[in-house]
C-alpha cells in the first residue's frame, strides 16, 4: 500500500468522498467553485484514491 498527502482535491473526488459519508451533494460548478476559494486542503490518498 501507497500512502500520500497532497493539497489537492478535485471536485468529482470531492462530491464523492462526501457521498460516501452521507452528507448532501451539491452541483460540480458549487463544489469546483468552493475549492478554488479554498485556503487550505489536506488530502490523504492511499493507493492513490
């Protein structure tokens, strides 16, 4: 296993990981639109998901 931590997210990686937490989605310009206004963004991947 691979694992990496990066500050980047893309907004399909986005909506996804909150899919499969349970919490509400929303269109892909809203989300790609609020990471680009995004201070700060840890990501960990593992296996590079």
């Amino acid at each position: 296993m691979k694992y990496e931590i990066t500050n980047k997210i893309t907004p399909e990686e986005y909506l996804e990981m909150r899919a499969s937490v349970g919490w509400g989605g929303f269109p892909l310009e809203q989300a790609k639109a609020g990471l680009e206004h995004t201070t700060h963004i840890c990501t960990f991947r593992k296996d590079g998901k």
